[in-house]
C-alpha cells in the first residue's frame, strides 16, 4: 500500500510538473506579467541589500502549499539582507499567478542582462549543478522522503505570508513588550469537519485541534471566555483574565492585522494542529512576539522545542491535562524567564538573520525546504 501510494504521488508530481507545456500560452502570460511588474517599478519595495543572491527553479516542488515555502524562502532572503533576483524559468512560472507565490514574485527580480553583468554571492538552484553567475551555489531540495543530513540547513517553517508582506516583524519588538493580561489564548478555525484529523502527514497523530479545543473549555469551564465580537474583545483586552480566551473564526474573525496584538496580549498560545501538517504557522508566530507555545509537536522545530523551557509540551489527552495543571501554577517570574527564552530561540533559529547566517557557513551544502515532514520529524 506504501509503495503504491508513492507511486501514485510520483506520477501526479510528474503529471503537475509538465503540465505547463500544455497551457504554454497562459504561462507565458504569467512571465510577462511578472516582467512587466519590474519593468514598471509595480514590484514591493524591498530594504536596501549588501548581498545578492540568484534563484534558479525549474520544480514547482519548490512552491510548499500554495507557494507559502517559496514565500518563506523569498522573504527570509530578503529580510536577510538579500537583493534577489530569478531566472525566468517557465517551468517554475507556471505557477505564478497563486497569491502567495505572486507576492514573492513581486519581491524577486527577473535575472537581466544588466543585473547578471556582477557576479552573485549566491545561488540557489533545484539543479545539482554551479551556476556559472555565482561565487558559489547550494542546491534545494523538496524531498520529504529522506532525513535531513548534518550539512542540509533546514528553511524554518515561516508566519502566514501575509505577515511578511504587511511588514509585521517591524513591530517585533513592540509586541514583545506588551502587557499580558490572558493567561492561555487560542484563536482560529477549529471546526470537528475539517480539524479532526490530520490528513497528510501521518508519521504523527497528535491530538487533534477540535478535541483539544474541546477539551480546554471543558477544563476551564466558566473561566473560558470566548469572544464573538469586536465589543467583546475590546472588552475583554481591558482586563486581566488567568483562565481560557478562545476566538472561533467559524464565529468571529477580527481583522487580520490585529492577530499578533492578541497573540502578544498572551502569556501562552494553544498552538494546536493544522488540518494537513501537525506543525501550523500560528506557532512560528507565537514564538515571534514571546508568546509560550502550548503543544504536542514540539519535535517537527528545528531544532526541536524544549518542554519547560521555550514551550510547554504534552503528549495525548492525559498530558494536555498535566500541562494545563503546570500552566496554572506558574509564577510571573517563571512566565518571563520562558518568554525570554521563547523570544531567544526565534532570533537565533527562526529569524531570517540566523537563517543567513547558517545558509553563508561553508558546511552548509544543501538547503531543505520541507525537513518538517521528513521521516527524522516523527519523533515524539
């Protein structure tokens, strides 16, 4: 069943992968469109950059979920101190009309003639071979399939796109100091159809986000507070709660670019999973503005989270409850020791001056795009 199941996916990869030879036209539209963004100066702004570094993709492999991967990488270049810029390559443009994928176009500039004149720091190419533009050249890899090898340097799972692109790491540090008046929050889809279970990666199971929902507000009982408007989060930011906050966007939804003043408005964030991949991109966010993460995936990080130390961790619906239990009990001056070492292990793993840091050792020799879901992220 494994081996078919497989083959099954290698041949619809194949199948997606060439497909753009049959919608030629509208890919070509794609490129051009994208050329004529830069030629227009219709590109995003980016920061002034001191290195640069050329992308050359041919597999759409490199996308990750509706282009968040590529995004990710795009961005992290880019806050990195990074000029980026692309090799127009059909192949990989067929895709370029996605949201997310568009928006890290907007970012990477087509390679020209009169950009490829000065030698590029860098390249990062699908292919195993030197680019003849670069001093020096690490392939990417998308293969989910293999453990991530001592000299693979892992692409950390990023923010929802749109945090990158509204420029929320600006206020970072702003979000770090605010004042925390919840102790536990939650917030988003959690809905029994589409949250109980995991649905493509299976090496792990945790507990899923509509049981662990569930069991929250069983366990806090009248000291959960969930919120179904802006009155009542407004209300309810104006005053100190140490039980359950919970916002359910199947109920309410506050406007986007409030999500990380609430997440910052926590002590803790219940960072339960996704519908696809144990892992969620509210985690990466918590983490950001010294959220505490509350979970059970603690071992897809790279590197893995420590439970008492930058998270708190539990395994199953009996260790949901002794975290809890731990949560409660928990000093102020304990709270502000992990938070500092919550906000410690963004800056040296996460943030994209770590991620350039790392990716600029001689040792490294591959980047990987997806280590989250390869077979060394099982464990538990």
């Amino acid at each position: 069943m494994h081996r078919f199941r497989s083959l099954h996916l290698s041949i619809e990869h194949a199948v997606k992968q060439w497909r753009w030879i049959a919608r030629l036209k509208r890919t070509k539209q794609i490129r051009d469109h994208w050329l004529w963004i830069h030629q227009t100066d219709q590109a995003t702004p980016v920061r002034s950059a001191t290195k640069r570094c050329l992308l050359d993709f041919r597999r759409i492999s490199c996308d990750g979920e509706q282009g968040r991967r590529f995004h990710a990488l795009v961005s992290l270049l880019a806050r990195g101190g990074y000029q980026v810029v692309m090799v127009p390559r059909l192949p990989f443009l067929q895709t370029g009309d996605r949201a997310f994928k568009a928006s890290a176009l907007n970012v990477a500039e087509p390679l020209t003639d009169d950009l490829a004149a000065r030698r590029f720091d860098l390249c990062l190419t699908d292919r195993g071979t030197d680019h003849p533009l670069a001093d020096r050249t690490v392939q990417v890899v998308t293969s989910t399939r293999r453990p991530v090898s001592p000299r693979d340097l892992a692409v950390p799972y990023s923010f929802y796109p749109l945090i990158w692109d509204n420029h929320e790491d600006d206020r970072f540090a702003e979000y770090r100091q605010r004042d925390r008046v919840w102790r536990l929050f939650f917030g988003g889809h959690c809905s029994k159809a589409s949250y109980q279970r995991i649905r493509k990666y299976r090496r792990m199971q945790p507990v899923d986000r509509y049981t662990t929902i569930r069991q929250l507000t069983d366990w806090y009982g009248d000291r959960t507070r969930n919120i179904r408007s802006d009155q009542m989060l407004d209300r309810c930011l104006s005053q100190r709660h140490d039980g359950f906050v919970m916002i359910d966007n199947a109920q309410y939804r506050s406007d986007a670019t409030r999500w990380l003043e609430l997440l910052s408005s926590a002590d803790f964030f219940v960072a339960a999973p996704g519908c696809d991949y144990p892992l969620s991109h509210n985690v990466i966010e918590s983490i950001a503005v010294g959220t505490i993460p509350l979970l059970e995936y603690d071992s897809l990080l790279t590197p893995p989270l420590t439970d008492g130390v930058n998270c708190i961790a539990y395994r199953g619906r009996d260790g949901l409850c002794e975290a809890i239990e731990r949560l409660d009990a928990m000093s102020a001056d304990a709270i502000a020791t992990m938070r500092g070492e919550v906000i410690r292990y963004y800056e040296d793993h996460l943030s994209p001056n770590a991620f350039c840091q790392r990716l600029e050792s001689a040792s490294v020799n591959r980047v990987h795009l997806f280590s989250y879901l390869t077979p060394a992220a099982k464990a538990a």
